[in-house]
C-alpha cells in the first residue's frame, strides 16, 4: 500500500464509510477503489479530485498522490539529488500542479497553501542544480509552480508573498522565454493591484501584459483587467474597446485551444462576460451588470461553476440585484454563496457573505 492508497484508506474509515458506500458516491466501481488502496492502479487527477469532495479531505489526497510508471521513486530520488532531474520527474510534477490547480476549483486555495509551497521548494532546487538540454523544461516548471503559489497566497490575503512569488515567475519565465509566463506574472502583478485599489498600475501592468502575450487566451485576459482598471477611472470608451479585443482574442483561443498554456484552462467565453459585468457595475451601469453577470454564470463549466472564484462574481450579482431593488432574488444568490463558502472553507467568501447579511438585515 503506497501512502496515497494509505490516506485513501484511513479517511474512508475514518468518515465510516465501506467501499461499496464510497463507491456510491464517487461513482467508480468497489474493485477500482480497492485496486488504488492497495496500490495496484493509479487514478487520474480528476478521480482524486472526485474523492477528495467526497471525503472532505481538503486537499489531503492531492498531497500524497502517487505519480504513474513508478515515478514516485524516482521523485524521491531526485529530491536528494536535484541535478539528476529528468523528463520522467518534470512530467510527473507537471501532473501534480494539474492536479493541484483543479484541487483549488472544489476545495479553495487555504488548504492548498502549504502543499504547493513545499512542492515549490522541490521544484525550485530542482532548478538551482538543472543542466543541460532539460534545463528549460526545469526552469518552466519552477515558474509555473511560482506563479500558482502566488495566486494561493492572493486568494488567502497574503499580498507580499504572492508579489514575491510572482517576482520568482517573472525571473524563471524570462530565463525559459515563455512569453505567456511573463505575461501572466505581469498581469497577476496588476491582479494584486486591483485587489489593492489601484487602477494606474492595473492599468499599466496589464497594458503590458497583454504585449507580452503570445497566446490570445493570454492577451484576453490581461486585456479585461486592463477594461477594469479603466472602469475604476470612470474611462467607458476605454473599457468598450478593450472588452471587444478580448473578445476577439477569446474567440481566437477557442479555435485552437491546444495551443493555450496549462494555467488559464479555467478562462472562457463565459469568464470574460462575468469580468464584463464587473466593469458594468464600476460604470454605475446596474442592468447592463446583471445581464453579462448572469449570462457569463450561466456559461460557466460545472467542474469551476461552484469554485471560489467563481463564487465572487455570484457576490457581484447578488449586490447588483441588491442596487436593483431586487431583494428576494440577492437573498437566494447569498445563501447559494454562503454553501459554497461553508464547502470550499473560504474565510474570504464567508466573511463576505456576511457582510451582505447584515446589508440584508437577515
């Protein structure tokens, strides 16, 4: 038994629950949940994600997830030895951080925080002692693995640790010359100004993100937070114009999204119309809000559609509806809120919930 078959194992009996009634509930057959017990086979990342809501195991599973074709030893090795990193290793830590940022989507990022953070110190010692034709690939990795360490520390209202993680991205993306990497560090430096109410640099870190963007789906997003930070500003022309060039670089991704980097398989059509709806609100435009925010929910994927992120922009509707006069239909999007906060444990989205609560008087 391998020790993610072991944690399997003891939160299932723990939570009292036989094979069987697990099986009922993730949907995979007894013999199957037995078979990765034992250690026998190995699930994908979506079954551990699946298992990992069922058992109410905040992240738990993902941190002791075997890796295929033996690689767990083979991670092992390279740990106390980084320099003899290789394909095999980087795939299996690329397969992990996919696993994580899906992780996120269903449990939020607090649990994730310190997980990432201890695989960001493998992967960064990994990239200290790399050389030779592997040495790019390394390098990649260790900023893709910063730039998601950095956005658990926004989520969870850690500013000068995300910078500083973003600041890593921005300096492993540049030795790697991703130029989507760099973007994106760019943009989630804008992202932390946005959080701090401060639409110039929003404005200019995104302006320049969106020119250093190879990939459309890249240049959308850095486009719509520069729209927002405009709409701060009270700026419409500005905010018109660069939601229709996302758009337009939205629909450009959508035509081959293969070509779209790992880290924003969460955007969409839908998630810009949120964003959209956003910049409406900032604008005094109530109805206009309503419509894109309830449009781009709406076409928001099911595996993300109960995320915390997600849930922010169902606080954004619900204070629409609130302005609109629209008291029973803000206080049904709150509740709906509230169980998603108490399911993902989002102090931030709980602390929300009730702040409006009390604007509600309920």
């Amino acid at each position: 038994m391998n020790p993610f078959g072991a944690e399997l194992r003891r939160l299932r009996t723990a939570r009292g629950l036989s094979l069987r009634g697990l099986a009922k509930l993730v949907h995979y057959s007894r013999t199957v949940l037995w078979e990765w017990e034992q250690g026998h086979k190995i699930p994908l990342s979506d079954a551990v994600v699946r298992l990992d809501q069922a058992l109410d195991a905040d992240g738990a599973l993902a941190v002791h997830m075997p890796y295929p074709n033996g690689n767990t030893d083979r991670l092992a090795h390279v740990a106390r030895r980084p320099r003899s990193v290789d394909a095999a290793a980087v795939d299996a830590l690329a397969g992990m951080l996919a696993t994580m940022r899906r992780l996120e989507d269903s449990v939020g990022a607090g649990p994730l925080v310190e997980p990432t953070a201890g695989q960001l110190r493998l992967v960064e010692s990994l990239a200290d002692e790399a050389r030779g034709p592997i040495r790019l690939r390394v390098i990649d990795l260790a900023g893709q693995w910063a730039q998601f360490a950095g956005w658990l520390c926004a989520a969870t209202g850690q500013p000068a640790k995300a910078r500083d993680r973003y600041a890593r991205t921005l300096e492993y993306a540049t030795e790697s010359g991703s130029r989507d990497l760099i973007a994106t560090s760019l943009s989630m430096r804008g992202n932390l100004a946005w959080m701090a109410r401060r639409p110039g640099p929003v404005v200019g870190l995104s302006a320049a993100a969106a020119e250093n963007a190879n990939s459309p789906g890249v240049r959308a997003m850095a486009l719509q937070q520069e729209a927002r930070g405009h709409a701060v500003m009270g700026q419409v022309d500005d905010v018109r114009r660069l939601f229709d060039e996302a758009e337009r670089a939205m629909d450009a991704a959508a035509k081959r999204p293969e070509d779209e980097p790992p880290w924003i398989y969460f955007y969409s059509a839908g998630y810009l119309e949120m964003q959209r709806g956003l910049a409406y609100r900032l604008l005094g435009d109530t109805v206009s809000a309503i419509e894109a925010l309830t449009a781009g929910l709406a076409a928001t994927e099911t595996g993300l559609s109960r995320s915390e992120f997600v849930a922010i922009y169902r606080l954004q509707l619900t204070e629409a509806h609130l302005e609109a006069g629209n008291r029973d239909v803000a206080l049904q999007l709150l509740d709906d809120v509230g169980q998603i906060a108490e399911g993902t444990g989002s102090a931030r989205l709980a602390g929300e919930v009730a702040r409006l609560a009390h604007r509600l008087g309920v």
